[in-house]
C-alpha cells in the first residue's frame, strides 16, 4: 500500500469511529442518563456551607 492508502484508510476508520461514538450518545438508551445529567447544575448541595478550599475560601 502506498502513503495515500494508509491516509485513506486512516480517515475511514475514524469517520467509522467519529460516527459510532455520535449513534451512541444519541441513541434511546442514553437519554435517561442525559436527563438526570442535565439536572445535576439544579440539585441542591448536600455539602454544609463549611469553608474549604473546593469553594475558595480560606479556614
């Protein structure tokens, strides 16, 4: 195989790789998983409102 068949196969396999991996985020079985992800930003915060290093303050 020459250099520009190695390019062409190179670019096929992840075309293959790029669109199984979108067919998988957008498939029916993972849209439960994205909702509940998508709440996650509006759940309350179980933590108590202790000073640490995680929200910038300082003890």
């Amino acid at each position: 195989m020459s250099g520009d068949s190695w390019h062409i196969v190179w670019t096929l396999l992840l075309m293959a790789a790029f669109i199984g991996i979108v067919a998988w985020a957008w498939s029916r079985k993972r849209q439960q998983d994205f909702k509940e992800a998508a709440q996650l930003p509006l759940e309350e915060d179980d933590r108590g409102a202790h000073s640490t290093r995680e929200n910038g303050e300082s003890r």
